[in-house]
C-alpha cells in the first residue's frame, strides 16, 4: 500500500521564499554529493552527519574524517541526503506544508524555527541512541518540525493524497488532522519497534522534531494568526482580489 500526500487546499497570502531557498539549498547540496564519487560522498556523510556518538563524546572521528565540530553537524546534517528517493519525500513534504507555516510567521522567523526543530530533532536521536555510530542525515527532522506547526494551525485544511492498494488507485481529500496525527503515529509506533542502533531511519528524530514544531509555533507565528484554524478559501482569496464589478468565482 502506497500512501502519499500531494498537495493541499490552504493558499498561502504571500510567496514562500524560504521554503523555496531551502529546497534549493537541499537539492543543491544533493548535486553535490553525488558528483563526489562514492568513497568522497561516505567521508562527506562521516564527516557532515550528526552521528550521536561523537556529539555525547562516546566516539570520534578518525582525523581524515574530521571536518566541522560535532555541534556544527546539527546543522549541516539537515542538507544532506541518502538518495534521490529520501530527497524527493522530504521536499514533497517541505513544498507541501511549508509554504503555509512560513506564511504565519514570516521568512526569518521560519528559517529559525525550521533550524531549531532540525536541531531538537537531531537531539531526539541522541536521546534514544546516545552510543549510536550511525551518521544522521536528511531535512525530515526539520520538516518534521514544519508538520507539527501545521498540525496546530491548520488541522482541518484538506491534504490531497493519492492511494494505491494492489490494483486499487484513488485521489482522496482527508483532514489535515488525520494525515499528520497518522504520520505521527506510525514515527513512534516505528521507533519503539526498531532495535537500537539499527541503520535506517531516524524515527525519533521525526518524533522530536514534530513535537518540537507543536511547542514552538505558539511562540513563531504571528499574533493575528490563531491555532486549530480551517483552510483558507480558494474563493475567499479570490474575490478579495477580484475587481469589483466581477463577483467571487470558483
């Protein structure tokens, strides 16, 4: 079974820059990667990943390996990717929801808290594998984050997703509320069933990082934007712009 959201109904008042910049940022650093050949792109992932280890000071790298300082990977570890698949999920997911958590706070104060919910998710990880030698990569945890916001701001806005069960395949319109709390869900239900330090997913960083957004969103979004709000109208939006002699259209 095959689940995946693909866009959603809530317009956003303004254009995303940031979120378009990071996705840029990713993809570029993606380029990057893969143009390194295989041996350079490990030593880059060893070297720009979060591995929880290093960060408690349980490990270190060897001294070829060594790049930044282990606190600065929290940072870079969010740029980098396993694949053109992990890319592709995760700006789906950043095109997705991101345009309308920046649009409710503004783009600095988005690009803040999309770098904190990136770090708290990667802190998340540590946590539960503090020994972990595995290297953390991806924009997930951060994305992750951007998803909690949207949670709390827009949990009844409808999320297109398209299913496929075996030879069954639908475009369905479900809550924002369900697609997310599902989501959620199934990070922590993985988490707890995968053995630690196992290479694979980050689930708790997923956790971490969506439970960081709920918690810092009340403080980032701007005071006329309420929580727990529905989408914006297609036709609200419109007729608003619309001259006035023309009514409202949809």
């Amino acid at each position: 079974m095959l689940v995946l959201p693909i866009y959603d109904d809530n317009p956003a008042t303004k254009p995303a820059f940031v979120t378009w910049g990071l996705i840029a940022a990713c993809l570029l650093t993606y380029l990057w990667q893969a143009g390194l050949g295989q041996e350079a792109e490990q030593a880059a992932v060893l070297g720009f990943g979060m591995i929880p280890a290093v960060l408690t000071g349980n490990g270190e790298l060897a001294p070829e390996l060594y790049v930044i300082p282990g606190w600065a990977t929290l940072f870079s570890s969010m740029f980098l990717h396993g694949g053109v698949m992990h890319l592709a999920g995760n700006m789906l997911f950043l095109w997705i929801f991101g345009n309308n958590v920046e649009d409710s706070m503004g783009g600095l104060r988005y690009l803040l808290f999309y770098l904190l919910c990136g770090v708290a998710a990667a802190l998340g990880q540590t946590a539960a594998e503090p020994l972990s030698e595995v290297p953390m990569i991806g924009a997930s945890g951060a994305i992750s984050g951007v998803l909690g916001a949207y949670l709390l701001l827009y949990p009844k806005a409808n999320v297109r997703v398209f299913l496929w069960v075996i030879v069954i395949v639908r475009i369905l319109n479900i809550p924002a509320v369900i697609v997310l709390g599902l989501w959620f869900a199934l990070q922590i239900y993985s988490g707890l069933s995968t053995a630690a330090g196992e290479a694979g997913v980050a689930f708790w960083a997923h956790a971490g990082g969506f439970v960081a957004g709920m918690a810092l969103i009340p403080l980032f979004k701007h005071r006329n934007v309420p929580l727990f709000h529905g989408a914006r109208s297609h036709a609200f939006s419109i007729s608003r712009q619309a001259p006035p002699k023309k009514g409202p259209w949809g």
